[in-house]
C-alpha cells in the first residue's frame, strides 16, 4: 500500500526535440527531481496529453500544467526546498525573466529556423528530426510520415509562426551569429547569465538550445563550436543538467560537447 509521505510521480510530457520540452527537462534535473518522461507520439496528443494540445505538460500526482515558464515557476512553489529557478522577489528575478522572454522569443524561434536549415542540411535535418522521433516517440511513427516529414515540418501551423517570429531579414548564418552576440551579452562577463555565479531559470532555459542539436548531431549545430564564451558556459553548465532521466537519451544520443 502507497504511505502518504510518498513523494507524489512526475511525469513530463515531452518530444525529444522540443526546445520547450527541454527546458522544462532542464528544470527537474536542475532540482534533482524524481520524474519519468513520457514521450508523446504527436498522432496520439488528443488521447495522451493531460491537458491543452502543446508540449510541455509536467503532471504532479493528479494536477497538470503546460507552458514552460510558467511551469519553471510552478516548480519553485511547489518544491520551495529544492534549488530554486529563480529569487523569490526583486530586480534580479525581475531581470532573469526578461533574459527567460528573449530565450523564449527569440532563441527559441531561431531554433526552428536554423533546424532544419536550408539547402541540402534541410532534407537532411529533417529526416533527422523523423528518426528521433520515431525512435522516442511512444508507438513510433509509420513509414510514410517519417520520409514525408521535411515536407510536413514547414506546413505544421506552430512552426509557422515561429518562423515568423524568427524572421529578422538576415541570413540564417547571420541571424544566428547576431543571436550567439545577443546571448553572450546576456551573460554580462559572468559565468552565468546576468552576471550571476550560479544558473538560473534562464541558463536552464537556454541550455539545450544550443547542447541538443549538438548532441543529437544535427547538420549545422557545429557552429557553436566557433564561440569559446558559449563552449565554455556549456561545460560550466553540464553539472547542474547531468542527471536522470538525461536530456538526450542513450538511443538518440550521436555524440558528446567537447
Ligand atoms: N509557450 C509554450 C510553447 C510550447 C510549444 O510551442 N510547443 C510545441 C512543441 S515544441 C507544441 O506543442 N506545439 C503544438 C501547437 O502549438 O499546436 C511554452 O513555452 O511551453
């Protein structure tokens, strides 16, 4: 028989690629949360899902919540005695929430502009994104929607508005250089974002958008490479992100940061 004091399960609903997703993800290992992934199959949401029809949802015991913000702050109050996301008050919360905005925003939407990419890395990527899903993805996908999935991507109506918010007229190598400053700017010369020396909501919140595409071996995630202040924030970050279930896991994970 189930004893109160049991901690009540966690589970968060996940695609193995959502950059919002992995945010969320990076919260609970962040707080060394017990909690079990279930990777959703996007031909079942409707009979999945606990609650909406988007990506992430964390359910605790019996209560729901979506939108990875929000559910960053929902953790803190639920979980008080854990690390915490963010101060309880004050300007500096009231800052790392603005950094949270422009990573939400902006880095996030550049994500799904520069994965898949153009050109040949488009095709390429695309598929990629098939195979991990397929692999994660409870039940897998059928044959047809994997190869079709570089055409399917582009007409999925959330991440056509997310290409228009990453619209900023630019190349997608420049873009992504302007996006790489803006977020080194970000860090204000400290080892974490806003100057602080330890992460926060943000620095969890950012993580993967560079670490996943990497570690999943997407063409172009390389580029991080040429940035020594990104490498070397990453590493800084690895401990606080390190634990289980991991972010990428075993069967879909290419290669390691160096
Ligand atoms: N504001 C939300 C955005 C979440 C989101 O766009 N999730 C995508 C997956 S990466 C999704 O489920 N989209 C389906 C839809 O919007 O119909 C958050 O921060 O969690």
């Amino acid at each position: 028989m189930k004893s109160d004091l049991q901690p009540k399960p966690v589970t968060l609903y996940t695609y193995v690629m959502s950059p919002y997703a992995a945010k969320v993800h990076c919260f609970l290992l962040y707080k060394h949360m017990s909690f079990e992934c279930f990777y959703i199959n996007p031909l079942r949401l409707k009979q999945d899902l606990p609650v909406g029809r988007q990506i992430p949802v964390v359910t605790i015991g019996g209560e729901s919540r979506a939108d990875s913000t929000p559910i960053g702050l929902w953790l803190d109050e639920r979980f008080p005695d854990l690390p915490r996301l963010l101060p309880e008050s004050g300007d500096e919360r009231a800052l790392l929430l603005k950094i949270d905005d422009w990573i939400t925003n902006r880095l996030i939407p550049g994500s799904f502009r520069f994965f898949p990419g153009e050109g040949l890395d488009r095709w390429l990527n695309g598929w990629k994104l098939s195979f991990l899903m397929d692999k994660t993805a409870q039940g897998g996908l059928p044959g047809l929607l994997r190869a079709a999935w570089p055409f399917f991507i582009k007409r999925v109506a959330f991440i056509r508005r997310l290409l228009v918010m990453a619209e900023d007229g630019l190349s997608m190598r420049e873009s992504k250089r302007r996006l790489y400053r803006q977020f080194i700017s970000h860090l204000n010369g400290g080892p974490f974002l806003a100057g602080r020396s330890a992460p926060s909501l943000p620095d969890l919140a950012a993580y993967p958008q560079f670490a996943l595409f990497y570690l999943t071996g997407f063409r172009g995630s390389e580029d991080i490479l040429e940035s020594p202040e990104i490498m070397s924030w990453l590493k800084r970050m690895e401990p606080y992100v390190c634990g289980t279930p991991p972010l990428v896991p075993a069967v879909v994970r290419m290669r390691e940061l160096p």
